[in-house]
C-alpha cells in the first residue's frame, strides 16, 4: 500500500467544503450545539479558512491518495495567525468505503511532515466526543488529551 499527500486542485475545492461544513455541523449538533450554533459555527469556519473558497494561505488541503488512487481528504494550517508555528489538523477524512485499511493512519504520519516542511513546529487537533475510533488513532500516534469539555443536559 503506498499512501501520499497531493495537493487538493483548486476546481475540487468548493464542493468538498461543501461536503466538510455539512459534516462539521453535524458533528456539532451531535456533541451539543444547537442548529444555530452548529450553523454559526460552520459558517464562521468557511469565511475564516476559505475567503473566496480558496484556503487561506498558508492552508492546504491534501487529497489522501492510495495506489494513485483518492481515498479521503487532510487539512492542515495554522490554528492562530498570532501563533504561525503551532498547526492543526482541521480535518482529516477518509471515504467511507475506504475506512479500515489504515489511510487514517498514514495520512496521519504524513501530516507531521507535510506541517514540518511549512515551519510547523506543534501539531494539534480537535476530536469530538463520539469519534471514539478517531480518538484511538491519535492516542496511537502519541497525540496527549489537553482538554476535555463535558456537559449534561438537565431535565426541565
């Protein structure tokens, strides 16, 4: 299996910010946002990262590619322009019927590099909750828990 990064062509852009905000409110709402606040959320993070729907720079969104093949999506750039140095994942995805193969993982592997090779000197991410299966991969590949939010919805 031979995994590499490319470069997302720009025409490709739009619809799978599309695809990924759709996703990025959803998973909102599943960990406690309200429709608003997921649809906020969403919109907030599309206007930020992708002006123009073109990643702001230097952000770059990678397809994952497998045997030459496209198999998911990585995101990567700084989490904070006041802290260039420290990126972030903001989102990596693989196609659902591509999911247990090991991609994640080696889109993973290939992230530190990739963030490496545009002064990265921190990697961080975000994992909901309910990805318990995300939560693994990067316990495995030596991610530390920094924070974790909880809450509970009382009953009326």
């Amino acid at each position: 299996m031979s995994v590499t990064l490319r470069e997302m062509p720009d025409e490709m852009i739009g619809g799978w910010l599309d695809v990924s905000n759709a996703h990025y409110e959803a998973e909102r709402l599943a960990n406690g946002d309200s429709p608003e606040q997921a649809a906020a959320k969403a919109r907030q993070s599309r206007e930020q990262y992708f002006p123009g729907d073109r990643p702001a720079e230097p952000h770059i969104v990678f397809e994952v590619v497998a045997d030459g093949h496209p198999v998911g999506v990585l995101w990567l750039g700084p989490l904070d322009e006041k802290r260039p140095q420290e990126w972030w994942v903001f989102d990596v995805e693989i196609d659902e019927g591509h999911r247990g193969k090991g991609y994640g993982l080696a889109a993973m592997q290939l992230a530190e590099p990739a963030a490496r090779e545009r002064g990265a000197v921190k990697l961080g991410l975000n994992v909901f909750g309910t990805n318990t299966v995300a939560q693994q991969l990067y316990r495995s590949l030596d991610y530390t828990t920094t924070a974790i939010t909880m809450w509970k919805p009382l009953d009326s």
